[in-house]
C-alpha cells in the first residue's frame, strides 16, 4: 500500500511536470503569436513586445505559484 507522503510526492511531481510542460507550450504558442504580428506589422513592434513580456510574465508565474503550492503542502503533509 502506498503511503500518504509517496502518493503526494506522486502527484506533486505530476503536478509541477504537468505545469511546465503547460507554461512552455503556452509561452511558445505566445512568442510564436507575437512574432508573426510583427512579421505582419513591423511598426506596432513596441507594442507587441510589451504585451509578450507582460504575457510571458503571467505564464512563468503560474508555473512558480504551482512550484510553491507543491512546498507549502507538502509542509502540511510531512509534519
């Protein structure tokens, strides 16, 4: 029988795996976005990059929030 800390640490894992492969796809489809918006529109080049840093930002940070989900919780489960 598995215990209750091997199977957090299972789905903690799944969990963190799950949110980076999430947030890489998400930040390449982003980045791909806003290149060919500039490809199509070289002058709103400006506008375009801030919108991608400020997107890129928020996806990177779901990842960090899940990362620190994972070792709030397991401080609750271990002890």
């Amino acid at each position: 029988m598995i215990s209750s800390i091997g199977l957090f640490a299972a789905v903690g894992i799944f969990s963190l795996a799950l949110s980076a492969i999430g947030g890489a796809t998400a930040q390449g489809r982003t980045a791909s976005a806003a290149f060919d918006a500039v490809a199509r529109q070289p002058e709103a080049a400006g506008n375009v990059q801030s919108a991608l840093i400020l997107s890129l930002a928020f996806i990177e940070s779901l990842t960090l929030f899940v990362f620190a989900m994972i070792f709030i919780l397991a401080g609750r489960v271990t002890g």
